[in-house]
C-alpha cells in the first residue's frame, strides 16, 4: 500500500490487518457453578468466541497452517466447557482464553460465556460473562 492510499483510507501502511475468525454458539455440557446442584446436576453453557489474527498469507496460499482451525478452536473450547469444573464464569472465560492465546498467530481474543439455565430466580433472557485478551 503506497503512503498516499494508506492516508486517503485512514490505514497506516505499517498496520497489521485485523482479522476474525468468529465462532458462535458453541455448545457443551458442564458442571460449572457456585452451588451444589450445578455441580451435581451439570447444564448446557454457550459459547462465542472471535479470534483475532492476520490471515492475509492464510488467503493468499489457501493453506490451514496460516490460520487457525476452526474446527480444532472448536474442540479445544468444548473440551473446556465439558471438563474440570469451576465456580465462576469468569474462570471459565479465561481458560478458554488461555487456551486460545497458545497459537502464535492469534493477536487477541474475545470470548463470552452464556449460562442459559443459571439458577437465578428472575426471569431473564441471557446470562453470560464476556472477556477480552491480547497478547502480552
């Protein structure tokens, strides 16, 4: 991109593109929460998630190994919701994180967390923890 293109668009000519591979909906079984019964009982939780990375040589060769896979994003995630329990949704965001943060070419990553049968006594269409983290 010459200078005078990146000043007519607004873009740095040195800026990475930011990209997203976004995946939503996920669903999985787990035994995640504060009390007793969700421990015992297990629920379904949701998860979306937007990986953010450069997938410009990804395009250009048509080769998976530039990106990420969203299908091995999409067990990792599961394998998280389905296993060791936790109390907090905030935890469970951020081990989805952690995890995802791992390959090199991801930049950052948004992950919400939703707990449709949360044992709130109020009506309520969602309930979800929403994070957000970069690469150090």
């Amino acid at each position: 991109m010459s200078a005078q293109t990146a000043t007519l668009t607004g873009v740095s000519a040195l800026s990475t593109p930011t990209d997203r591979v976004v995946l939503r909906g996920l669903r999985g079984y787990g035994r995640h929460g504060v009390l007793e019964s969700e421990r015992r009982l297990g629920q379904t939780f949701l998860v979306d998630l937007c990986v953010e990375l450069d997938t410009r040589t990804a395009a250009d060769t048509d080769d998976v190994s530039h990106t990420v896979d969203y299908g091995d994003v999409a067990r990792v995630v599961l394998d998280i919701v389905e296993g060791e329990p936790v109390a907090l949704l905030e935890t469970l965001a951020q081990r989805i994180c952690d995890a995802i943060l791992v390959h090199d070419l991801v930049q950052a990553v948004d992950v919400t967390v939703h707990k449709p049968s949360a044992p709130v006594q109020a009506p309520f269409d969602d309930i979800a923890v929403a994070i957000r983290r970069t690469r150090a």
